[in-house]
C-alpha cells in the first residue's frame, strides 16, 4: 500500500493534471518527465512485458474456469474436452478466443481496457462481501486480520472506483454492469439443470 501510494504521489507531482488528461499510459509519461526520455521508453516497456504477462495468466485462467463449471455442472458440456495429446482444455480454450475476438474487434484498446477493468472491479467485492455472508451463517472458520475494517474500507474503496469510473466512461461501464447481470439467470438456468 505504501508503494502504491507512493507511486500514486510520483505520478501527480511529476505532471499537470493538464498534461494527465486522455493519456492511458501515465507511467511512461510521468517517468519522462522526471528522469528523460530513455527513462520513458523503458518505463513503457517494462510496463507493456507485465501486460504480456498478465495475458498469459489470463489465457491459461479463463479457460480452466469454463473446464471447472463444466465439471461443476454450471456450463456447456462441450467446454470440459480435453486433448488427447496436450491435456488441456481445448474446446475451452477455443471458446476463450472467440470472446477475446470479439472483444477486440468491437471497440478501442481504452474502451476494452475500461470495460474489462470494470468488470474486474466488480466481483472482487462480491467476493469480500460474501466474507460478510459467511460469517453470519456460522460458515467462516478463517479468522482474518482486520476483520471488518479492513474489508469494509476495501468494498467503500471499490464502490467509490466503481463509481467513478461509470461517472466517466457510463458506456462501457454499463455494458459491463449488464455483462455481469446476465451470467445470473444464466447461472440459475444451469442450476436448475443440474438439479
């Protein structure tokens, strides 16, 4: 926290809110301005490299998630083939394509970025709060430090980034909104299936 924070600081003291606006890559930007344009160009490498490999972990996730509804009982059947030779997932993974497909061809790098963070923005606090719906059922044995503050300050800071970010890209924010309320019907569909 405190080297985000710090981060966070370098950033808004090394540019002008000015310069800050309609710029997706303020790191670079911010390292340039402070310590030259090799620093820059280097800045914006490491940070492309952590970006790969955040894709590749993605790849290899989201695949194995569609393998374990499948197994679950909460998803296709076709997704839990596996290949022969390779192992893995493979109808899965075809699957993880198409959507990453169509994700890119149906807007900006910005708007992808924005409606992917959004997303991901929003189950981590439905995660937390089920923290919260374990512990008055009985269920939670897991005794966590900080429990409640520590996640109450991070569902209010989710809400608040949440929040700000519809207030400033409502289109994307809302297709992800809608995205993420129509995998409940879905949800009930299947769990009605396996039943």
């Amino acid at each position: 926290m405190v080297l985000y924070l710090l981060l966070n600081g370098f950033f808004v003291y090394a540019i002008s809110p000015e310069e800050l606006k309609g710029v997706p890559e303020i790191a670079g930007l911010a390292a340039g301005k402070a310590f030259g344009n090799m620093a820059e160009t280097v800045i914006s490498l490491l940070i492309s490299f952590a970006l790969v490999s955040s894709l590749s972990a993605f790849i290899i996730l989201g695949p194995r998630v569609y393998y374990s509804m499948t197994k679950e009982g909460y998803f296709f059947a076709f997704a839990a083939k596996i290949h022969p030779k390779y192992k893995v997932p493979v109808r899965a993974i075809l699957l993880q394509s198409s959507i990453a497909i169509v994700l890119v061809l149906s807007g900006t790098f910005e708007q992808i970025l924005v409606y992917m963070g959004f997303s991901l923005g929003i189950f981590p606090i439905l995660a937390v709060l089920g923290v919260f719906k374990l512990r008055l059922k009985g269920k939670s044995a897991l005794k966590l430090p900080g429990f409640p503050f520590a996640h109450v300050i991070f569902i209010v800071a989710g809400i608040v980034m949440l929040t700000l970010t519809f207030l400033e890209r409502p289109l994307e924010s809302s297709i992800a909104v809608l995205a993420a309320l129509s995998g409940i019907p879905v949800f009930y569909w299947f769990k009605n299936r396996r039943n």
